[in-house]
C-alpha cells in the first residue's frame, strides 16, 4: 500500500488534532515533492476528478459499478443511500462482489498512454499516468479502465482511489492542520506558512520546492494574505468593556477582496473564496493603479447604487461576478466599488502586527494621497458613538445605510488570521423570518444519510397553491429530526428518487437575510441563508405566510 492510502488509514482513525498533525508532517518528510504537492491539492479540498480532467460522473461511476458487479442499479442507489457516502460504497460493493466478479481486464490491450495504478503506485502516478491522461478517452474506455484500477487495488487503497474519483476525503484534515505540518518541517511559522499557501495552488515539484524554500518570502512572490474573520456576537455588546477601546463600523453585503498592488507586478484582486478576479471588474484595476506599489487593502466589493450613494443587494453583484469579461452595457448597469476598511500592507512592508488604529490612520493616508478615495476605490465609514444604547440604536437602523449590521473591531487588535475570537466582531440585524409549510424532504448526506434532514419549504400564492420559495438543512435538533423523519415516511405522498413530496400539514418558522427578485425561482424570489428557526406545532397551514409578504421585502 503506498505512502497515502497508510496516511489516508491513520487519518482516518487518528482522534486527536496533534496525532493528525504528526501523521501528516511525517508523511511530507517521506515523499517526493512531486507527491506533497498533490497531497496539499486533494488534502486542502482540491479536486482530480473535475472540469476538463473529469474522468466520470458520480452518475456513471454508480452505474459501473452496478455493471461490473451485475447488480441491478437500484441497489447500488439504495446502497449508497444507506451508507452516505459514495467512495465508501463502491468499495464495499466490489469487495462484496469480489470472489464472483469477471476476470481481471488487460490494460495493455487498451494502447493507452496511461497505466493502471496498482497498490504500489505512488499517489502522483494515480493522478499523472491514470486520471489526467484517462480523462480525455471515450466513455467505454473510461468505464473499462475504471473497472481494471478497482479489480487491481486492495480493499484500503480502493477506497483512496475512489475517494479521488468523488472528491471527499473527509478525513478530519482541516486547511491549518497542514499549515502547521508544513511549518514544523520547514522550520519557519504557521503564519508565515498560511500566507505562503495563500493564493492558487498548482501542484508540481517546483510548487512545493517554492513553497518549503525559507529564502523567498511571500510577498515577493505577490501573495494575498490570510483573511482575519469576526465571530458572531450572541452576548449584549456591553460585555466588551469600555466602549472607547473599539471601533464600529458598518458590516456591508458584499464580496470580502483584497487589493494587492506590489512593485513590479500589476494590482488584483483576491477575493475570499480564494479566487483572484482578473478582468471581472476592469474599472476597479483601472482604479487601482493610482495607489502607490508596495500596499494590500482589505475592504468590501459592493454592487452600487449611484443615485442613492448606498450599496445594492448582493444579488446585483452576482451578475459582475459571473463574467469574466463584462460587456459595456453590464458595466454600466451594474456599477461597482470597494469600501476598504483596513491596510496589510504598506510601502512593502507588514503592518499586521501593528493595531487597528495606526493600520486605519495609515489606510486613510494612502488612500487621501492617491486621489482615489470619492472615486470607486473608497473608505469605509467608522460609525461614531458614545456609548453601547447610542450604537444599539444606530444598529437597528441598519437597513437604512442597507448594511447587515455592524462591526466592532478593538482598536488595539492586530489583523490575525482566521476566526479569531476575541477582537473582532459581527453584531448583525435580527433576521427576516416566515412561517412556511413543509413539502418536500430529502435524505442527507454522511452521518444522516439515513435520515430525512434536507427541507424544502413553501408560502401561499396568488392562487390560493403552495409555492416553494426556500431550502434549509439546519435548525433542528436531532430529537426533532428523528420525530419529523419518522412522520415524514408516515406522510409521503410520492417520491422522485432520494427525494419525497409529504403532505403539507406541517408549519416551520424560517429565517433568513434577505430576500431578492428572482427570475430563476418558480416563486421569484430568492431567499438569502434560509435556516429553520423553530417548528410551529401551534400553527395549521392556513395560517402560513404568503408570497406577497415577501415580495415586500425585495430589494432588487
């Protein structure tokens, strides 16, 4: 069994944070740099089996599976509803079939420039010399190769492989388990690993050469920096202490970016997803290049209204992001900004270390003296107050600056990384909510794959019918899900594969952000975050919302 299907093994019965960590260095200091840098790729959530590389389909690997094993197809999907998660049944599956199963296919025969991994293959030659070069053959050929590589494999690299072929490892391995197994085996820190791992990952030998060489920071290799995030505030504000020691500011719905302008290279955009933006918002780059080298912003990218000087709904802004190149006529119906609210990075140096006060004094000194703060490139406001009731009270009018809520920020905090709790704060507006019926309901997925736990909802229409207008997974606890999926199998009405229409007797009380038109939903409208707050047992269908209520809340 080669080096990742032993660590994929340890992983996957190690309990605590530290042994992981220690499975993980160890495995890096033991492979080639070719392999680590394929490790990161599928361990960080990257995935093989995709876009133009995509070997199969979950839907065709379901049905070879079913073929090879001459099991009927329902089986197979009854299976996998059982189990939740695919990889894992089709490894049972061929492992069940084993001693019956059909001659083992001749690789050779296929004259392929791709080889079939057998258990000894490295996790580099699984992708290299079989997933990649398999991508682009024919269907048959596929299937055929799919079924030599399950034959050829032991039970335990089997289920490697076909967690490759499903993208989900799903081994406990979090993005800084990694960054902290990479530090420890280049010597240097975790912060300084997670801002080298920062940015698109291409895996090759010289990408994880680059990244382990303690000679080339990150900034000179025009990296983004980690995102420092806020955590939901669930006490009342007053329990932060003085108020004089934090900043208030509006908490904006839009895209969180960074603008990275070094020497020598051209400024971009990197959002929080992880993605840079190049040539979506070609006014903002424009804009950019009057900043002077050498600064990183952290700010809010806003859809705009420029008659009302307020930001648009985030809806608006999904029409830029997807376009890679907007026409004329989209960026002039769908003008942009940034509302930049803190400084990185200036004159090419670090300032993250340095408090929130002097990074936002230096922020507006960058930005008076580039001349570009009145135009898309702005600042965002500090809310002032005297006291915690004064900022309750301006919180509350959230809706007016069309903001989400507010942000408290402690005006000693350096900008970390991740979810640091403690200095920053997110102190939203009470959600929208609705009381909406129960119509459909879906198996989920992994531990509750046998349970009903993925909802859709709906409110009367104009013509006296149920319109469905929101999905929610979360909310109920599990004592009530296990009540609401045994009365869901008491009260189906049909069933379209994992999913089940019930009858519309029950109540829920539904929250959520906002709401937007929306041509795409039969409803039209689209809710933003829908989640379940409570089960209404004291309300009969009648009495559920109707559409019209949430056509008022509409803000596109």
């Amino acid at each position: 069994m080669n080096r990742f299907a032993e660590l994929y093994q340890v992983l996957d019965q190690s309990s605590g944070t530290r042994a992981r960590e220690d499975a993980v260095q160890a495995y890096f200091a033991s492979v080639s740099s070719t392999e680590a840098s394929w490790a990161i790729h599928v361990l960080g959530g990257g995935k093989v089996n995709a876009g133009r590389h995509r070997v199969a389909k979950t839907t065709e690997l379901r049905e070879w599976v079913s073929e090879l094993t001459a099991l009927p197809l329902w089986l197979v999907e009854d299976s996998y509803r059982q189990v939740g998660d695919l990889a894992e049944t089709l490894a049972l599956l061929v492992a069940a079939q084993g001693p019956s199963l059909p001659p083992m296919h001749k690789a050779e025969s296929l004259e392929a420039a791709w080889s079939v991994p057998d258990k000894a293959s490295s996790l580099a030659d699984w992708i290299e010399k079989f997933l990649l070069p398999l991508s682009g053959e024919t269907p048959e050929i596929r299937k055929s190769a799919i079924h030599t590589a399950w034959l050829c494999l032991d039970t335990e690299s089997r289920l490697v492989f076909n967690k490759l072929l499903t993208g989900s490892l799903r081994v406990g391995v979090s993005r800084r388990t990694i960054q902290v197994s990479l530090a420890r085996l280049a010597g240097i820190s975790t912060a300084d690993m997670a801002h080298r791992m920062v940015g698109e990952w291409l895996p090759s030998a010289q990408s994880y050469e680059t990244l382990m060489d303690t000679s080339v920071s990150a900034r000179s290799l025009d990296k983004p920096y980690p995102f420092f995030l806020a955590s939901p505030l669930t006490a009342e504000a007053e329990s932060l202490g003085s108020p004089g020691a934090w900043q208030a500011e509006w908490k904006w719905d839009g895209i969180r970016v960074q603008l990275v302008y070094r020497e020598g290279h051209a400024p971009y955009l990197w959002s929080r997803g992880e993605e840079r933006l190049d040539g979506r918002f070609p006014e903002l780059e424009a804009q950019a290049v009057r900043l002077p080298p050498g600064v990183v912003l952290d700010g809010e990218l806003l859809a705009w209204d420029e008659a009302a000087n307020l930001p648009r709904a985030f809806v608006a802004l999904q029409k830029r992001i997807q376009k890679r190149s907007p026409s004329a006529k989209l960026l002039k119906e769908t003008p942009v900004r940034i509302l930049f609210y803190d400084l990185l990075e200036s004159n090419g140096e670090d300032w993250r270390s340095r408090p929130l006060a002097e990074r936002r004094i230096e922020l507006e000194r960058v930005l008076a003296q580039s001349e570009v703060q009145s135009s898309l490139l702005g600042l965002s406001e500090v809310v002032e107050f005297n006291g915690w009731p004064e900022l309750g009270q301006t919180r509350a009018r959230s809706a007016e600056q069309r903001a989400e809520g507010l942000m408290l920020k402690a005006l000693n905090s350096p900008y970390q990384e991740g979810r640091k709790r403690g200095d920053w704060w997110k102190w939203k507006i009470d959600p929208f909510t609705i009381d909406a019926v129960l119509i459909y309901a879906q198996s989920g997925s992994g531990r509750r794959s046998t349970l009903h736990t993925d909802y859709t909802f709906a409110v009367w229409g104009e013509e006296g019918a149920l319109v469905p207008v929101a999905k929610a997974y979360s909310g109920l606890n599990d004592a009530e899900i296990l009540k609401l999926d045994r009365w869901i199998r008491s009260h189906t009405i049909e069933r379209f594969g994992p999913v089940r229409s019930v009858k519309p007797e029950l109540v829920f009380e539904l929250a959520f952000e906002a709401v937007n038109r929306s041509a795409r939903h039969k409803s039209g409208v689209a809710v933003r975050f829908p989640r379940i707050l409570r089960w209404r047992e004291d309300k009969p269908p009648s009495q559920a919302d109707h559409l019209s209520a949430l056509q008022a809340l509409c803000r596109e």
